[in-house]
C-alpha cells in the first residue's frame, strides 16, 4: 500500500504516502531511530497526497495533493504542513496545477507550475500562497536538483530548434538557474552535437554535476 516515498535527513525518517480504502492516500512518518510510525496528515476524503518534501530546519512538510473520483486524478496543488502545529495550507495558487515541490538547503521551495509553465521559487514561511519572487520558464516542467549552497538550480529544458533533421525534433539541455539574479546558463558545450541531457545531481562539495546524456546523431546515437 505504499504509493510513494522520501527520506528525512534530521531527523533520519522515511516520510511515506499509504493507499486507504477509498482511494486516497495519507501520509506517515516512519521514524528509523526509534521505529515508531505514525499518521502525520490524514489526506481529505478521496484525495490523495503524494511527492511528500520536508524543508531543510524540519518545520515543513510540502506535498502535492489532488482529488480521485472513479480512479480518475484530478489536478494536483502543492500544499504545506507545519509540523509542530499541524496546520496545512495551499502554496500553489488555487487554479494553478501545481506539483513536484523541493525544498533548497536553506529552506526555499521550488515547484512546477503548469499554467505559468515555469518552476516557481517561493518561501513557504510566508504562510499561505506565498508570492513567487522567482520564476524560470520551463517547457519540460522538470524542477531538477538544488547546489548545496542553495545558490543555483539545475534543470533539464527542452529545445526546439530549427535545421534538426527529420530523425530529430526536439532535444535538452541542462540549465543552472541562479536564485539571487535569476540569471539562466545553458551549461551545454559545444561540440557534443545534439544530445538529451537530464536527471543531474550534485556531488556533496558542489564542485561537479553527475546527469544521463542520450546522443541523437549519427554514430554517437546512443539508447539512454
């Protein structure tokens, strides 16, 4: 019955989302000190939450939620909950489908807005809807990975340029996203041709970017 899952760094904690009868789900904190498991926010009737990210001082939980009527997902919101009063409230704009929220290591929350087509950065302490104070345009909607410092975001884009040929229609870059100027740098070089870059992760120091290339052309043409 376990939908989906993360872990909680401090305290060491898997934060999980579990199916109920009726379709939905609630999420549980399954703490791995002690073992003791708990409920720690029961979802609304026949809805379900999910993509649980806990901020980086523990105070925050943010979550996507949607609602599931005859097995059909409606649109999802991201919402927060503070920990230590047990309170939610909505972070995406009601209208907005909103999802895939990740906390930056100094306590900033990213996540994808569908009707924007862009990951907003917001801080969620503002209490409910925070204002965005940063958007980067984002047809993929792939919010990426966060530096250890908290000063840039790495994201997958897609390209859509002219003069491909007919085998290829579309490829993507890896972009690093600066939070304090908003600056966008494509970080692919040239002479690689047209490549597929994706999924990148940070190495602990900051100092290198781990990510899956697919080649698209000619002999280089790669399966993933």
């Amino acid at each position: 019955g376990v939908y989906d899952f993360t872990l909680s760094q401090e305290p060491l904690a898997v934060i999980y989302s579990a199916e109920r009868a009726d379709g939905g789900t609630d999420l549980h904190w399954l703490d791995l000190a002690t073992e003791q498991d708990g409920l720690i926010y029961p979802c609304p009737e026949e809805e379900r939450c999910r993509g649980a990210a806990i901020s980086p001082d523990g105070s925050l939980l943010a979550f996507e939620r949607y609602s599931v009527q005859a097995d059909t997902p409606g649109p999802s919101r991201v919402w927060a909950l503070d920990l230590e009063s047990g309170e939610p409230f909505p972070v995406g704009p009601e209208g907005h489908v909103s999802a895939s929220p990740l906390f930056s290591p100094d306590g900033l929350l990213a996540y994808r807005d569908s009707a924007l087509g862009a990951i907003v950065l917001v801080d969620p302490t503002d209490g409910p809807e925070p204002p965005a104070f940063r958007l980067f345009p984002s047809e993929l909607g792939i919010v990426g990975t966060w530096s250890p410092d908290g000063d840039h975001l790495i994201f997958p884009e897609i390209i859509f340029p002219e003069g491909l040929s007919d085998e290829v229609s579309f490829y993507s870059h890896l972009y690093r996203a600066q939070v304090s100027t908003g600056e966008l740098v494509d970080l692919w070089r040239t002479g690689f041709g047209q490549v597929e870059d994706a999924a990148p992760v940070y190495s602990p120091d900051g100092r290198w970017i781990a990510f899956a290339r697919k080649h698209l052309e000619g002999d280089l043409w790669t399966l993933g």
